[in-house]
C-alpha cells in the first residue's frame, strides 16, 4: 500500500462512522507522498524524503480533521479526587452533592460518587502510604473544580449553605472578569481541594469570539 493509502486507513485519518477521509491532495502533498516502489535503502536520500511525507501528510490530514470537526464531546462525564481524610470528604461532599441536586450512586469504604446535571463527582480514599496528606494549591495536578449554577441566586444560596456546614470559604459570592457577568463563590474540602460554584449568563465564553478575561487572560491568576 502506498504512503497515501496508509495514512487514509489510519485512526488519525478516519471520521467517526470508520469511513476514510476522502479528499483530493494538494499536488505539492500528492508529490510527496512516495510510492511503494520507492522503499528504505542503504541511502539516506528516501529515507528522508519518505519522513518529510509522512510530516506533510499528517499535518494535511489532521487540518483537514480540524477543518470538518468530526468530534464534539458533550460534557465532563465525571470528576474524580483523591481525599487524604477519607472521612472527612465523605461527611463533607455527603451534605454538599446532595444539595447541588446530585445522587449518590456510589457509597462505600473507600468511594462516594454522585450524579447528576449532566456531570458526576467523586471521592476515593488515598492510598496507605499517602493517607492524611492535604491538597497544596499551585502544586502539579488538580487546580480547582468548579460546579456550574443555573441561575446566579443559586450561587448565593450554596454560600449560606457553606457557612452553615463549615466550609473554609476563600471567597465569598461576587463578580470576576472571567467572563461577562460571572458570578461564583470560592472554598475548600477538609483536604484543602479548592472548589468553586459559579453561574455565567447565557453562553459565555461559548459564544463565537468570545475569550477568557480576568487574570486567566493576563497571567496574574495566582490561585
């Protein structure tokens, strides 16, 4: 099979349904892409010019990939986090989920996992060897989890339910440049995991040419 045919047939190269991308080459990709009867050789001349094919036939095809957007996912199907004071997460998130709207589905020895809003979020314990250990914002990893509100009272609400149950809060409800009208409130889990509920008027930064404000944007975002 010919270079072309190969990198037709691979999964970078393929749409969703299994069917090959089926385009015409540029003539200046089409030249590249070198036949089966020109192999690797003692000279070093094919070899290079057989891998500068497959870099213009790759780059080609992921464009032309981009270009028809063959992929969209639909969400984040779950979080994940990993609690030093199994415990205390699982009397924490135990009050917090519940109240969010989100079912637990998942109630162990060492898991508690809810679903609902079109997400879901656990806890699992921590291994032996790293039992007790807190979570160090701006250390490699997770850097805050953030439960999107439907409306902006409801952010107001998760803030006195905070208060009521405990919760360290960093912040308390108000307005950030993120995105227009973003409103959310800031706090932690026993660990000290950084968690956040916020709401964003209709799109947000959905919405075409819309880009990320704040200190996101500029570089000062330091927690």
């Amino acid at each position: 099979m010919s270079l072309v045919g190969t990198l037709r047939q691979s999964p970078r190269c393929r749409d969703m349904s299994g069917v090959g991308v089926d385009r015409k080459l540029p003539d200046d990709v089409q030249n590249d892409a070198i036949g089966p009867e020109q192999t690797f050789g003692p000279s070093p001349g094919p070899v290079v010019l057989r891998v500068l094919a497959v870099i213009k036939l790759t780059e080609y095809y992921n464009s032309a990939i981009a270009e028809e957007g063959l992929m969209e996912i639909n969400g984040v199907a779950h979080t994940f986090i990993t609690a030093g004071d199994f415990a205390a997460a699982r009397a924490f998130y135990g009050q917090l989920l519940p109240f969010l709207g989100l079912t637990v589905v998942a109630d162990s020895v060492n898991t508690f996992y809810c679903v609902g809003g079109r997400t879901g979020f656990g806890i699992h314990g921590a291994a032996p060897e790293f039992a007790g250990q807190r979570f160090r914002q701006g250390t490699v990893g997770l850097h805050h989890h953030c439960f999107r509100a439907r409306e902006r009272g409801d952010v107001d609400e998760a803030y006195n339910f905070l208060v009521k149950i405990g919760a360290k809060i960093i912040h308390e409800p108000r307005e950030d440049g993120f995105a227009p009208g973003y409103y959310s409130v800031l706090f932690e889990d026993p660990d000290g995991t950084r968690l956040e509920i916020n709401h964003v008027p209709g799109k947000g930064l959905l919405e075409p040419g819309m880009q990320i404000g704040g200190g996101y944007a500029d570089g000062t975002q330091n927690r």
